[in-house]
C-alpha cells in the first residue's frame, strides 16, 4: 500500500504579481514536501528570483494568493549578492542562532576560516560563508539562488554533499546542468507565468520541455487555422449583429485574445554571432618549462603545452590556484620566472575577464558599447547603430543610458560579451563565461563557441561547459603542479582520479568525494600558538596587508576620473593609460591578498 502524500512545508497557491502593467504571474501553484530538493528553472526576466522572494517573505508580496507555512518551519533563502557582516566569518554563521561548533564546522566543510575578517572577501568566499551559515542554522526549507556562481568546482561539490546530508528540502534557481543532474529530484517550470511542474529531476527536463513546446505549437498552428477561419467570417459582416452571431462574435474576440497572449508571452530573442578574423598561424600559443612563483608560493612548476589554430583548451583548479595568472603568462601580459613563451602570428585576441573589469561602475552602457564616442559600433566591421545592437543582447534603449551598476550579474556577462563579439577574434578567451547566464543564453554561447573557426581558452568551473567545448583540459592544483589532458573536465578525473589530493583551497578529498569535517569538528579549537615569519616574510606580510589597505582608494580615484563622459574623445592616451593603470592596481591588490593568505597559512602551520 503506497504511503500517503506528505504535506508541504512550504505552498504557494493561486499566487498572481504584476510588475506595473505586465502581469509575471498568473496563478502560480508551488509545493515542497520535507526533503524534496527541486530546482526551479525558466529564462532570464522569468521572476525566478522574485518567486524566492515571495516563498521567503523577504522584499517581495503577491497581489493575490495564498503562501502557507508549517507551524515552526525555518525558511533559510541564500540571495544571489550575500551580505556578509560581522567582526569575523564565525560571527556572521552564528548571527542567526546557529550552535558555534555547527558554524565552525560548515565553514570549514567550505574550505574557511572561522577567524577570518568579513571585510575585503572574494566573491567565492562571499558565497561560500553564506551557504556555511545557510546549513549551520539547519533548515527545514532552503532556498538558493544561483548558489554555484563564483564557486569553483571543489566548493560545488562541497555544496552537493551538504544538500545530500541535509534533511530540509530545497528549491535551487541555478543554470549549472551539472549540479542540477547530480542534485534535484523535481522540477518546477516557469514559463508564460505559470509554473508547471515534472516529479523528476533536471536530468530528463530537456526531453519534457520539448514535449511540451511542440504540444504547444500544434495547439498555436489549430488557433492561427480557427482565426484565418473566423477573421475570413467577421470579414463578410455580421448582419445586424443578430443576436445569434453575436456569440460567435465573442468568441473570435476570445480566440484573439489567446492569440495575444501567446505571442506576448514569446521569450525575446537573443542575437550572438562571432566573425573570425584572418587565419591566425597554426601554432598560436607555445610555452616550455614556464615558472611562476610569488614569494613562496609556487603558482606554476615547468609546464609546457602547445596551443594549435582550432583547439578549445579549459582551465581548471580552485580557486586561487593561478588559472587566470596562467592565461596572462600564455598571452604575454604577465612575466614568466623561467621558460619561455612564444606566441603565433597574426593573432587578434578578444578577453572576456570574471572580474568584469572593463566595467566602470559610472559607465553607462552606451559608453562602453561606443568607448570612441558617437552613436555607432564597429560590429564585424560593419557600422551599427548602439541601440539596434544592444537589441540583439535582450538591452532596451533606456537600460543605454542608465549605469552598468543598474544591470543584473546576467546581463553585466552579457554586456561583456555584446563588445568582445563586436570585433573580428581568432583567439578568443573566456574567464568563467557562464557566471550568471539564463540556460537558453548559455546554449546559444555554446552553439556560437562550437563553430568558431578560432582558437579558444576557456577558465570555467561549469563541467557540462566544459564536457561539451573542450578539446583538451588543463588543470591545476594550487601547489605548482600543473596537469594537461585530452578531452572535458570528465575525462581529466577518469584519467588522473587522485591529482586534486590536498588541492589548495579543499575542504577535504575531492578526488574520492569526502569533503565533510562534520565528524571530526564537535567543539571549538584551542587558542593558537604565536608563530614567528622570517624577515623577509613578515617585510612582505606587512606590505600586503599595507597594500589591501590602500588600493581601494587609489582604484576609486582612478575610476573617477573615468566619469568623465568626454574623457576618451578629449584624451585617448590618457584614457587608456587610466584604464591600464585601473588593472594595474587590481592585479597588485589580487596578488597581495594571495600573498598575505599564503603568508598566513604559513604562519598557522609554523605555530602548530
């Protein structure tokens, strides 16, 4: 006899939103049981986020419907920009009531320090301190809202080996198909406002929402049939309007208004296409023996590899492991210790950088489509007007004039990528493209990097990315060594299982999947010892912490200076010398932090 269905501990029923005069939502039903973990998946613009609001009750009423609670139940919602306060990460885990052991050890399960300041953290660490206080409070029901962005690999499956020993239920809005295969058991669908749902996890969501769609378009072809039909009635006159036509009448009306809804309801478009530039050599990047160190650390140990016209090589490691130094090395933009780097010829080089650096946050879109000025863009050499192309990206003409600090992280990616497609490339890299792109996006990027005829570098944390693209996969684990093989990121971990052992940065055995510290972290550790660093350490220790202290005001001043909207018509030399000096600063600062952790772990290890 089949048990009976558990009650939810979170509902929402009949629940309708309008954003002004669009209407988001038209009578959403959504239930979780405990433990059920279901993603939640629909385009970009969809209300995904907003939803989470609403099942959280944080920022965001429905107009109509009800939303329904289990006496008691904890809601825990992990936004996609966490705020982290506090004096240090262990205040904040246990800010919202979470026991001090239990924070302890799911900050260490991700990889962190309990003592660490929350000021000055990376993005990754940003959202890892969040999930570690999301599952020290122990929820019943956990909300996640692109919870894979800026994580790496090692803290993704962190993340999927939590949830799997949680006993809350989960809903998760993330465009990473990896994680979602390994992790979901539902899925919910919103799409044309409603949210449909599928009793199976992402894995066989592709094959069901094509169903879908194609039942939807035979149902769009009978409709068009049935107006030609009635449009072709109406035409000949209603005589009098005969009370016996009149309610034919009103169902064409109607037929109309489906008709209406349905093209209303049609996803825009979006336009990427990219145009190679001249055939570059066959041989496009050479590097023999390369070292790379900063201070201590070993960043790369004697790696060689060869880069030919075609090839789609992936980047792979945690992070913090150099994968971006590497990419600067291999272009040339950043010196080597020993070995040496060759590049091809007649390479036009297009980047494409995870930390969004050719953003200045005062910029409005218009100025970085058209950093020369005027009303035009130069897109595959051919003039464009700024707007019209900006179309072919999902941007509206009024987002133009608003600042790049008014776009979502999706539509900042977007941004980046509307200017790198802009001009001819035949070496294209990519420093974690898919951060923050809506599932459809992140297909039609894949589609256009599969039959580029160029060479590409991809950085990337996403798997099925890079099972789908890449040609060859170099990865690297934090401590010098550096590993090139053939094939996606599966490949590498069928070919070479134990090379993340001990990886910097993991929180546990990635190779065999035990990253938990729950068993052995039950109560607080003793006070640590004082440990004493070199001369020559503690000289560098004290200049990056100098360093941290300083650089966020010399960048702000620099950026001001790029406030100017005349700026680059005015004084072109200047500009780009502001925009180099910009990036100058911030590799320093990049540099500095990893130097002054590394300089701390060593200190740590030394006191015992």
């Amino acid at each position: 006899m089949a048990s009976p269905p558990r009650a939810p501990v979170l509902a929402l029923k009949d629940v309708r939103l309008a954003d002004g005069a669009k209407p988001l939502f038209d009578g959403v039903d959504l239930a979780l049981e405990p433990r059920v973990r279901a993603c939640l998946v629909g385009r970009n613009g969809a209300g995904k986020s907003t939803l989470l609001k609403i099942l959280a009750a944080q920022g965001a009423e429905p107009d109509s419907g009800e939303r329904s609670v289990q006496p008691g139940a904890r809601i825990i919602f992990v936004s996609q920009e966490p705020e982290i306060t506090g004096e240090t990460l262990l205040d904040y885990c246990t800010a919202g009531g979470a026991q001090d052991y239990e924070a302890q050890a799911t900050l260490a399960d991700f990889g962190l320090d309990p003592e660490k300041g929350t000021q000055g953290l990376s993005g990754g660490e940003r959202r890892r301190a969040a999930l570690a206080r999301a599952f020290a409070e122990q929820p019943d029901v956990l909300l996640l809202d692109e919870p894979t962005n800026h994580l790496d690999i090692f803290a993704i499956q962190t993340l999927e080996e939590e949830l799997a020993a949680s006993k809350c239920a989960a809903l998760i809005v993330s465009h990473d198909r990896a994680f979602l295969n390994r992790v979901t058991q539902r899925t919910f669908w919103l799409e044309h406002r409603k949210v449909r749902r599928l009793d199976k996890g992402f894995a066989e969501f592709e094959l069901w929402s094509e169903q879908v769609l194609a039942a939807e378009a035979d149902e769009e072809r009978r409709l068009n049939k049935q107006l030609e039909k009635e449009n072709a009635w109406l035409a000949r006159g209603v005589q009098g309007r005969r009370a016996r036509n009149e309610g034919r009448r009103r169902a064409l009306m109607d037929l109309r208004s489906q008709k209406k809804d349905l093209q209303g309801d049609k996803r825009g478009a979006i336009y990427m296409a990219v145009e190679t530039a001249a055939i570059s050599g066959k041989k496009v990047v050479e590097a023999k023996g390369v070292t790379k160190r900063f201070g201590d650390r070993v960043i790369i140990e004697d790696f060689s590899t060869r880069i030919l016209r075609g090839d789609r090589v992936a980047l792979v490691g945690p992070n913090g492991a150099g994968k971006t130094t590497l990419v600067r090395m291999l272009l040339g933009e950043i010196p080597i210790d020993a070995g040496t780097v060759t590049l091809g010829t007649n390479l036009e080089i297009s980047y494409v950088d995870q930390n969004r650096m050719a953003l200045s946050e005062k910029m409005t879109l218009w100025d970085f489509l058209t950093p020369g000025g005027g009303d035009s863009i130069l897109v595959r050499g051919q003039p464009k007007h700024v707007a019209a192309y900006a179309k072919d990206f999902l941007f509206t003409e009024a987002q133009l004039r608003q600042p790049v600090t008014s776009l979502s992280g999706g539509e900042r990616n977007r941004l980046l990528l509307a200017r790198a497609l802009a001009s001819p490339t035949n070496l294209m890299v990519l420093d974690e493209p898919t951060n923050d792109l809506d599932m459809d996006t992140l297909d039609l990027l894949e589609e256009l990097l599969a039959d580029f005829e160029g060479t590409l570098i991809l950085v990337s944390h996403d798997r099925d990315f890079i099972d789908r693209l890449a040609t060859s996969t170099i990865a690297m684990n934090g401590h010098g060594a550096v590993l090139e093989t053939p094939g996606g990121w599966t490949d590498l971990i069928d070919q070479s299982p134990d090379f993340f052992k001990g990886a910097r940065g993991a929180a546990g055995d990635f190779a065999t999947g035990t990253g938990s510290h729950k068993a052995v972290v039950a109560a607080p550790p003793p006070p640590r010892k004082s440990g004493k660093l070199s001369y020559k350490d503690q000289r560098r220790f004290e200049e990056c912490e100098a360093l941290i202290a300083a650089s966020p005001k010399i960048i702000a001043d620099l950026e001001k200076k790029l406030e100017d909207p005349n700026f680059y018509a005015r004084d072109p030399v200047g500009f780009d010398k502001v925009m180099k000096a910009i990036d100058k600063a911030r590799a320093d600062l990049a540099t500095a932090e990893e130097d002054w952790l590394a300089l701390e772990e060593k200190r740590e290890t030394m006191a015992g």
